[in-house]
C-alpha cells in the first residue's frame, strides 16, 4: 500500500522544510535532532504513579537507568526497555512516552537503560551494559517492587537488536529468566541484502544510507558485524528463548531482516506473532502524537506482554505471524 497519510505528512513536512538526514550531521547535531524529533512526534507523556532516576553499577562505570511504576500493592512483572537510535543516538530521554504508555497499558513496572554510545564506547559495549541492567533488575526485585519471575525485554530499532541479544546472554549465562521479548523493527544482521534494503532509499525516512551509518559507528572491526550479540539472526541457536512480538514497518530497509529473525525464531520452536504495519516506515512506533498506527503498535506490545506475563486484561486478538495495518 502507499505510505500511510499520516506518516506521509511527517515525511512531508521534512523534506518541504529541508531537514537534513541524521547521516549527514555529526553526531552531537544528530543526538539532539534525534530527541527533538521524537518529542515533536510522540503524544503528551502519561502520567505514571511513580518516576524514578536513579544510577546503577555497569561494566564501563555507573550507568543512568529510570524506574517506570504504576500504581500497585503487590510486587509487579518488570519489563526492561531499550532504546533505539542506532547504538549512537538515545537516552532514557529517547523512551520515555513509550515507557510511560507500556507501564500504564500493560500494567507493569519498566526500567529503562541508559547503555554506553558509540563511537565513544562500540560493541560489545552496549549490549555488556544491557545485560547489567536486565541483571541488577533481577537483582533488586525486592527493591524495585518486581516479580524476579516475570521480567520481559523490548526495544525498538537498535534496541530491539539489544533486546534480542540479550535473550540469547540471558539464555547462554544461566539467566536471568525472561518471560518474553518484544522486538520493535529490529537490525538482526550486518550487512543484510535482502530486498528491503534495496529498496528504501528515500533521502527522507530512514534508508539503506542510515543503517551503514550506524553500524559504521558501532562497530570496532568489520568481523564483530558478524558476532551473535551484533547480528542475533547469525546465532547458530535459537532455541529455548522467550515468547517473541516481531513488529516491522512496510517502508523500512530493516523489514526483511526483521521478518527472517521471526522465522528463524519459529523455526527452533520459539512462540512468535509478527506483525508488519503496512505503510508504515522506519521509527513510526514513538510517533503516538502524530500517527494513529504508533498507538496500535504500542498496544501490541502491550498485549504481548500481558500474555507473558500472565495478566488478564482484554486485549487485541492477532494471529500467529500476522499482519497488522
């Protein structure tokens, strides 16, 4: 189908009012176009019973992590968030619309990690300071007001990528248990051919261009492209991971690769619902104050983790390996 109106509008306007692409600014220019960008798209951030910053221990040095909790008497399933951006751009900043929507929708407690950027700090940086957080949350349950035995994670674009790969660290280190694993238009390999890549080009909306970029800044050495905790849709194992939502956007070059890491889940037995929102592009999920589709996505995730976790609430019904529109 066509570009959805609504996405088509945002596109619109940036190309009428001469945006420049991330890929052509430095990387401070592309951090802060990148965060106003997605306040300017997202709707007016929920109110949640209890917002929290706080630091915890990481590999590199301390690392920022905010705490997400609704309302609640007893000890909540937990879901460990990261954000997208590219492993380069992001903050706890980046998610917090998202984080306060799932928190509230699901219910759940989320925490968010604030995981070291490239450049300065390449793989396999960020995916070591995810599994710290995912950890420390396991951790301090007691704390935290969680159930250690409900913990999920999720992440849009570059962290879906970190969300997949801590499933496979989680799963291979002895834990901690995952419940399930939401995977918002994840990268899943270097150096994809497939025939989304081909084809989005669009100067406007994230393209072929975008996705080397990045992975220009986050990898140390061409081989570590090729590691696991880089390109998850390489591991030679698939098995015995957590209950999978795979969401994938019709016009984004990250499409196929999306899809395959679905099929490759399915494949070694993994529960897995796809859903490819049809006329929809690469990073419409933050873009809940603009786009009807972005409201849908996140009430997606939603129900996936409601069905992870064992909570009853009503949710959209959607078939295993569907479409979404």
């Amino acid at each position: 189908m066509p570009l959805d109106p609504q996405f088509a509008a945002a596109r619109a306007a940036r190309e009428q009012a001469g945006a420049r692409p991330l890929y052509t600014m430095s990387v401070e220019e592309a951090r802060a176009e990148d965060l106003a960008s997605i306040r300017a798209g997202g709707g007016d951030p929920q109110p949640v019973h209890e917002v929290t910053d706080r630091t915890i221990p990481g590999p590199g040095g301390d690392l920022p992590v905010r705490v997400y909790r609704p309302a609640s008497d007893t000890p909540l399933p937990v879901l460990v968030y990261l954000f997208g951006g590219g492993w380069t751009l992001g903050s706890v900043d980046t998610s917090d619309e998202v984080c306060r929507q799932l928190a509230n929708t699901t219910p759940c407690a989320v925490v968010t990690v604030g995981y070291r950027l490239a450049p300065e700090h390449r793989f396999p940086a960020a995916v070591e300071d995810a599994y710290a957080g995912l950890a420390w949350v396991a951790g301090h349950a007691d704390e935290l007001g969680v159930d250690p035995y409900r913990i999920a994670v999720a992440g849009d674009s570059a962290g879906g990528n970190l969300s997949a790969a801590l499933t496979l660290l989680a799963r291979d280190r002895g834990g901690p248990a995952l419940v399930g694993q939401a995977l918002v238009y994840p990268n899943t390999e270097y150096r994809s051919q497939t025939a989304s890549i081909r084809e989005n080009t669009d100067p406007w909306l994230f393209n072929a261009t975008s996705v080397d970029w990045y992975w220009g800044h986050y990898l140390a050495e061409e081989k570590d492209g090729y590691h696991p905790l880089a390109s998850p849709l390489l591991a030679d194992d698939h098995t015995g991971l957590p209950p999978a939502l795979v969401v994938t956007a019709e016009y984004d070059p990250l499409r196929d690769q999306g899809e395959q890491y679905a099929k490759a889940l399915e494949t070694a037995g993994v529960p897995v619902t796809l859903r490819r929102y049809d006329g929809m592009a690469h990073g419409f999920f933050t873009m809940s104050g603009t786009v009807d589709a972005a409201r849908r996505a996140q009430e997606d995730v939603a129900a996936h983790l409601r069905r992870c976790f064992g909570l009853s609430r009503p949710e959209r019904p959607g078939p295993r390996c569907g479409r979404a529109g």
